[in-house]
C-alpha cells in the first residue's frame, strides 16, 4: 500500500466513525441507524441521521438530509469537490440524488444486497447512461456498520415478540447472533 493510499484509507476510517456517531443518534431516536456526513476539502459541512419516522417523511434518509446542508453551507446545489461517507450503502433514491449534486465520492459501511444503490441491487452511480458518475469505495467499517444495523433490527423483532429463540433453537438452526 502507498503512502497515499495509507492515509486516504485512514482518513476514511476517521470520518466513517463521524458518520458511525450520527448512526447512533438515529438508533437512540429509535430510527434506522444510518447516519451521513458530506467532506469537503478534509472538513466536514454537513451531518445527518435518518429522521424517516421522526419527520413523517420517506425522504428523510440520512444522505437525502446531509445533501439539502450541503447545499445549504455551498450555497450552491452542485456538490463537486465533496465526498459523502455513509454508513450502509445508499438506496437508488439516495443514489439519484448523490448523481443530481454531483457528488465526487461516496464512501459506504455495509453493503445492502437488496436494495442498494451503488451496486448492491443496481450502481446508478456509476450507469454509464448517466451525465455524472461517483468515484465509490465501499467497505470502510464494514463490519462496525453491520452490527449496529443487525442489532437495531434484532430489537426491534424482538420487542414485537418476532424473535423468540432460545438458546437450544439457535444451536440447532445455526442461527446464532447475528
């Protein structure tokens, strides 16, 4: 690895920890535990967490909030020199959105095999059919990611009396924590 690979990886370590804080405010708030911060120039301009029930609003994914502060502190809705770090791979509206502003990179946690937008499900980032295309790098905290999302998940099927395995049925079916 290079000195400048080195350095850019730690420094997306660093902001994806930011990104992981707003993730936790979303999970305190009992919301999907995904948080965004939107970097430009090694500073960060905006932070979000999904507000989805607190607003009553679909939109109000963690990406979709950081982008409208973004613009707000650019004064401008072009997001060219910027980077957004967010915690779970952005859905395809997020990923429109993400290649509206322009947005240089994006830098994700955990993959979503099932609804991603930057390659999980489909990579509208980077459809050629498209005027704008992200640089992407997925996989920083992948792990971290993950388990705040399976434990924020667990809970709530839990609480709902979805999950009502012992330990003797997760022994037997294999499925441990997750």
């Amino acid at each position: 690895m290079t000195y400048r690979a080195a350095m850019e990886f730690a420094s997306d370590e660093y902001f994806m920890r930011e990104a992981l804080r707003q993730a936790r405010r979303a999970y305190a708030a009992d919301e999907v535990p995904c948080g965004a911060i939107i970097v430009r120039g090694g500073e960060i301009i905006a932070r979000a967490w999904n507000q989805v029930e607190m607003l009553k609003d679909a939109t109000a994914h963690a990406e979709m909030l950081a982008i409208t502060q973004a613009e707000a502190a650019m004064e401008d809705w072009r997001l060219t020199d910027c980077d957004l770090y967010v915690t779970k791979e952005p859905c395809p509206m997020c990923a429109g959105a993400i290649v509206h502003t322009r947005l240089r990179r994006v830098i994700f946690g955990c993959s979503d095999p099932r609804g991603g937008g930057a390659g999980g499900l489909v990579n509208i980032l980077q459809m050629p059919q498209l005027n704008h295309h992200c640089l992407i790098t997925s996989g920083v905290l992948a792990d971290e990611c993950a388990a705040l999302l399976r434990d924020f998940f667990r809970a709530k099927r839990e609480k709902s009396g979805a999950l009502k395995l012992t330990t003797e049925d997760t022994e037997s079916t294999g499925e441990g924590p997750m």
